[in-house]
C-alpha cells in the first residue's frame, strides 16, 4: 500500500466476519489442488488461518534497498521472501508501487508480480498497489489480464489514487496537465478498468469494440480480483459502495485506520464480489532474536521514512549509521512516533502486538510488512512470525 493517498475500524470492537467462509458465484475460481489458492472453489478474497494466528496473514513487499546493496538483491530477496510466505501459509503477497525513490526497487509490480509468479505456486500474487491515475486503464487491465494467464486464479489487482512518488515525478508519469485530476475521475477510471476487465462495454459505447487481450473475448476465464486501497476516507467509501474488498494502509497513516474502516463497513452494499465487508490492514512488523536486534532494524527505516518526508530519499541507511545518527528534536519526535507504529521486538512481542490489533480493530486479515535495512532480517522475520504462530509448513 502506497505511502500517500490523495485516494485510501471499527472502534466498537466487533468481530471479523467471513474468515475463510466460501462462498458461491465469485469470479477467479481456477482448477487446482483442494484449499490452495486457484483451487476450485477457492474463495479469491477471504484467506484461510494458519497456525493460531487470528486471522489470515499476508505480506506486503516495498523491495526496499540498503545501503551497501542493489536493486537485483532487493529483488532476489523478493522471491525468496515469497517463497517462504508460500511454504509457510501466508494468504498474498503483494507488492507496491513506488517511483523516484532510491531505497525502493517496485516501481514496476506487473514486472516484480510476472517474475514472483515463476517462482511460486499457490500463493496469492497482488499489487498493493497499482496507482491508476499513473496509467491508462486498458494498460492496466492487459498487464494484470498478462499476470492472470501467467498465474490462473491466484491474481489481485489493487488499486489506489495516490501518485506514489512526488510532484514533479507524478507530472512525469502523467504529464503536468493531469496533476489537478478531479476527485471524481478516480471512480470513472476505476469503472472503466473493471468494463475492460470483464469486456462489457455497452453497445454505442466508444470503447465497445476495444478489448483488453489477454481477457474474456478470447474465452472464458478467471480473471483479477479488483481490491481498493487507502489511506482515508474516500477509497474506504468507494470500497464499500461497490462491494470490494478493502485494503487500509495502517502502517503509515494510523490515526485513521479506525474511522476507516468504519467508514467501509457503513458503507457497504453486497456484491458479486462480496456478501459482506471485508477489510484488510497493512501493519509494519519486524520480529528478530532480540527486541534491540530488532530496534536496530526499524530504526534505519525509520531515518529513511525521515529522509523521504524531508525531500532527502535514498537507500536504506544501515543499523550503524541509523543509531550513530544525531536527531535533532523535532526529528526524534517524527521518528519515536513512527516507531510506535511498528510491531517490532522478540517473535511473542510481535505475536502479541499484532493479536491486539486485530482485537482493536476487528481486521479481516493482516499484510505485514517488514521494513529495515537488510533482506535477511526482512525474510527472518516472516519466518519468526509464522514460527510464533505455528503455522505449518505447506508442502
């Protein structure tokens, strides 16, 4: 989920509902082995739990890079970090997209999501997620048609409103004279994306003869699961009143992950997508041997995240530099609030942090998103999650 959102809990404290619930009529039901992703059957949103997690689990990958490391090992990483989350019972893994920014290596999920789909099998591969007022939505809609030939059934398609980088970038990827796109073109690109999703433009439409390849005028198929994705109100809303899936990006914009998520469920309508709310949060969470092990590593994150917002991206600066690194007062304050946001410590710490964000906020499911300077850690602490968790090996 993309760090900004000029796109996008319940407080009362209920109860998720739907985890792992099937259900009839859903698109992206593929043939494949029983209770694994693409399976018959296999419901394309609701995840299944694990272990003794509280609900499902998944991942959210930014391909960060480290100081001292390149884009290719960040991208190595990347397959292996999927590979593991596959083996050990994560729902999806998702990555975002970001562009001009020096310490992240997704500029491209399409191209990340087609080369993770040659690596793995059953896991659910997504965009957390494609920023579509960067691009065209036939465009969009031949890529992730691309990724659902490539991986039958097990593809989402999340979509945000946020340019995913700066200004002057944003101008780049779009030309200067879309930056003051109206509010109201998000949900008319967004219906235009799904028309060439499932090819029903109407008859008279301009576009009616138009068709997203590979898609349905070839013949029958699954096709994307659409999710929208936000850091406000307005995806939430919109989410809700098309009956999608919603995805909130709780890890950089926490304050407002309950009246959110309230938001989506007040506002939902039943669907042929969805009988019913459901609501994924990103959550930043890091577990390692200790927890100063793993304060070392959110902390470079930290002063990158720092960096970034102060108009200074670059590559993730390592434990050493991050801890010798001189704050000044109103950037310990920035950063000692952003670490409060991070599930982080021993692997029970992580555990027990993240089954009381579930319990506060009634999520559907978590997609975690280990952030620090090194890909070992990252992959460690997937790990060390599901071992807290006990989930099984999937063979």
């Amino acid at each position: 989920m993309s760090d900004s959102e000029a796109t996008g809990a319940d407080g009362t404290g209920a109860e998720p509902t739907g985890h792992g619930a099937a259900r009839e009529g859903v698109r992206g039901a593929e043939p494949g082995a029983a209770g694994a992703p693409g399976a018959a059957g296999a419901d394309p949103v609701r995840g299944t739990v694990q272990g003794e997690a509280p609900v499902p689990l998944s991942v959210l990958d930014l391909v960060t890079v480290g100081a001292g490391s390149t884009a290719r090992d960040s991208l190595r990483t990347s397959v292996e970090i999927a590979r593991l989350a596959e083996s050990r019972g994560y729902h999806r893994h998702w990555v975002a997209e970001h562009h001009s920014m020096p310490g992240v290596a997704s500029s491209s999920p399409a191209v990340i999501l087609a080369h993770l789909a040659a690596h793995t099998s059953r896991i659910r591969l997504g965009s957390g997620g494609v920023m579509l007022p960067n691009h065209a939505p036939l465009v969009v809609a031949e890529q992730f048609g691309t990724l659902e030939a490539l991986a039958p059934g097990r593809v989402d398609l999340g979509l945000g409103r946020a340019p995913g980088t700066d200004p002057r970038t944003a101008a780049a990827l779009r030309g200067p004279g879309r930056l003051d796109e109206a509010a109201d073109e998000f949900p008319r690109r967004l219906a235009e994306l799904i028309r060439f999703l499932d090819d029903d433009f109407p008859d008279g439409h301009p576009y009616a003869r138009v068709h997203a390849v590979p898609g349905p005028v070839q013949g029958p198929a699954a096709r994307p699961q659409v999710w929208l994705l936000g850091s406000s109100g307005f995806s939430a809303r919109l989410a809700g009143e098309r009956g999608l899936p919603f995805a909130y990006a709780h890890h950089f914009s926490a304050a407002g992950t309950l009246p959110a998520l309230d938001l989506y469920r007040q506002s939902f309508r039943p669907s042929a997508v969805l009988d019913a709310p459901y609501a994924v949060i990103g959550v930043s969470a890091l577990a390692a041997g200790t927890a100063a092990e793993a304060r070392a590593q959110v902390l470079t994150g930290a002063l990158s995240m720092l960096r970034l917002r102060s108009g200074r991206p670059g590559l993730v600066p390592t434990p050493q530099e991050a801890a010798a690194y001189a704050f000044s007062p109103l950037e310990r304050e920035f950063v000692d609030g952003w670490l409060a946001n991070i599930v982080h410590g021993a692997p029970d710490e992580v555990r027990s942090g993240l089954d009381a964000l579930v319990k506060r906020t009634g999520a559907d499911e978590l997609m975690l998103t280990a952030n620090g300077h090194s890909g070992e850690a990252r992959l460690r602490s997937y790990g060390l999650v599901a071992d807290a968790y006990g989930m099984p090996a999937v063979a």
